[in-house]
C-alpha cells in the first residue's frame, strides 16, 4: 500500500509534466522496491490524463456544436422574424401612402361648383375610375389591378371598400375609426408574399400569400 | 483550459460577425424607408401648391444628400390646374460599405425609385 503522501506527491507530478516526459524518466520504476506496482499507477495517472485532455477536446467541439446549433436554430430564424416583420411594415407603409394619395385625389371628384361651399357633391362614377386609375399607378399594377413586374403587390389588389362621408361629424367608418370631418373612407387588400424563405413559410402557413388589409380615412378638405 | 480559451474568443469574432453581417440588412431598407418619408411630404407640397418648386426641390434633394444618398435626381411636375395628374420621381443611389466576409468589408449600390401620380388640389382662381 503506497502511502498517500506519496501518491499526492505522483499526481501532482503527472499534472506538471506530460506523461511521456513522466515514463522517459522512468521516475516510478527506480524510486521504490514497488517498481511495478508504480509503473502501472504511473501509465494509469498518464491515462487519466489523456482523458482529461480528451473531454476538454470533446467540450471545445460540444460549444462549437452547440454555437452552430444556436446560430442556426435561434439566431437566424429570430433575426429573419424580425427582418420579415420590417420589410412588411415598411410594405404596408407604402401602400398606405400609395391608397392616402389616391384618397386625396379622389377629391377631384367633388363637383368644382361646391368646393367653395361646406357641401360635398361627389360625382361617384368618376371617383371609382379616378381612384382605380391611380391606384394602379401607384402600386405599378396593370388595369385589372393584376400586379406588374416591378410591384409591390404579389397578385391582385381588391378595393375592399370605398366610401365618402360628407357629414364625417361623429360617423364611425366600416373599420371602426370615428370621422369628425368629411372623409374619404378607403380599405385595399393588398396579397404579398414573404421575402426571405418565402416558399417554406407560405407551405408552413398554408397559405399562397398574405393579405395586407390597409385601411386609410382621409379628410377632405372643404372651404378652405 | 487553453483550448476553451481559444475557442470561445473564435466563437466571439464569428458570432459579432454575424450579427453586424445580418444587422446590415436593415441599412438600405431604413433608408428607403425614409426616402419615402421624404417624398410623401414633397407630395403633400405639390398637391397644394400644384407644382414642384425649385425650393422644395433643392430641399428634399439637401434632406436626401444628408441621410447619405448618392447621385439623387428629382423629376416633377412644375405646373398643374385642379384636377390635372402631377408626377414626381426620385431616384438615388443608396452606397454603403457591407461585411462580405469575416473580416473583408466591400462598397455597395442599390438605386432605389420613388416614382407617385397624383391629382392637383390646387384651384386657380
């Protein structure tokens, strides 16, 4: 039985010198009469350290796993979340503008011979063409509404509605938002599809594109 | 101890060159975000005013120059009656320097268009 101050001393030994260095030394085999016996706990000091070194090995290669996994399955997928949430943000402020622009044109409508006045007469079939007219210019869509190359829309916009309040004082819009001046009530579907990853994340929605529903109430200015 | 050392600093690099690379996505489309948003009052102007004048011009072309755009040309109608179409159409270069690689950063140039019809508002007495 080696006594344990020995032994202690034997680890520590082993963890400052490589165990190759250890054996060439042949330390264990000329210290004591147990020559064997310390040879054997030498090789098994040598051992226990190579798997030291092994596990160390096999934990750099675990985070480098482990990153990649987290690169690849949180990171990524939470910052393209975010970029596709932006991009059709920034999208659904521009068809917002696009629809608010039209809105406002569409004052041309308004009978000239009342504009000074505090009625509105609307001429609502010139509205309608006005209003088509310029949306499709706007969103850069062909006559039907179907989009061209360069749109922003992916298949064909639908005026869900569009409405003019001429009292606009206290009415509620199809949408819910209170007039407190006449108002040009608009709401345009808008079908888009996602830009990054789009084929996967139209087959996991089970969907063939979003619908952008945008509602714009724009106030008409009259007597002014 | 050596090794974790070393792996978590090249953990680091890569894992910062990543997120500048995927931050810089955001770049072009927050400054055409704000173009438009430039735009869209230039519009505004027009509609009221029933033309483009050489001071609101000179004015989003200066508001564009400072974001960062590069070779900006305006277009717009100058003169309109009610109920005319007006037209008004930007174009810029949106140029930015882009992390390509791990440590390579390379000039980049998008043009980017604001092309809008809308209707004078403007009445001529």
């Amino acid at each position: 039985m080696l006594p344990e101050r020995l032994v202690l001393k034997l680890i520590l030994l082993s963890k400052l010198m490589p165990p190759k260095e250890l054996i060439l030394l042949n330390i264990f085999r000329n210290s004591y009469t147990t020559g064997d016996y310390m040879t054997q706990r030498g090789y098994e000091i040598r051992d226990e350290i190579r798997n030291e070194r092994k596990d160390e090995r096999g934990d750099a290669v675990l985070d480098v796993i482990l990153l990649a996994a987290i690169v690849v399955f949180v990171v990524i997928p939470v910052f393209y979340y975010v970029l596709e949430n932006y991009l059709l943000s920034v999208k659904a402020q521009m068809i917002r503008d696009a629809v608010d622009m039209t809105n406002i044109s569409a004052y041309e409508a308004i009978r000239a011979e009342n504009l000074s006045g505090n009625t509105l007469e609307i001429d609502y079939e010139k509205m309608q063409s006005i209003y088509r007219g310029l949306l499709a210019k706007n969103l850069i869509l062909y006559e039907d509404m179907s989009p061209k190359p360069e749109s922003i829309a992916d298949e064909k916009v639908l005026i869900d509605s569009l409405l003019v309040f001429s009292e606009g004082n206290g009415v509620t819009c199809p949408n819910g938002t209170m007039l407190d001046r006449p108002s040009i009530h608009a709401c345009v579907i808008v079908p888009v599809k996602p830009s990054l990853y789009r084929q996967f994340i139209l087959e996991q929605a089970g969907k063939e594109y979003f619908e952008l529903k945008i509602h714009v109430d724009s106030e008409i200015p009259i007597d002014n | 101890m050596a090794s974790k050392v070393v792996v978590t600093g090249v953990v680091l690099v890569i894992l910062t060159a990543l997120i500048v690379f995927l931050v810089e996505f955001f770049v072009p489309v927050s400054m055409k975000s704000d173009m438009n948003t430039f735009c869209r009052s230039v519009i505004m102007k027009m509609e009221i005013e029933g033309g483009l004048s050489a001071e609101v011009k000179a004015e989003l072309i200066d508001k564009m120059r400072n974001r960062g755009f590069k070779n900006i040309t305006v277009t717009g109608s100058e003169y309109a009656k009610y109920g005319d179409e007006m037209n008004l159409r930007v174009e810029a270069d949106i140029e930015f320097s882009r992390l390509m690689h791990l440590f390579g950063r390379t000039s980049v140039a998008h043009r980017v268009v604001y092309d809008k019809t809308f209707i004078a508002r403007k009445v001529v007495n």
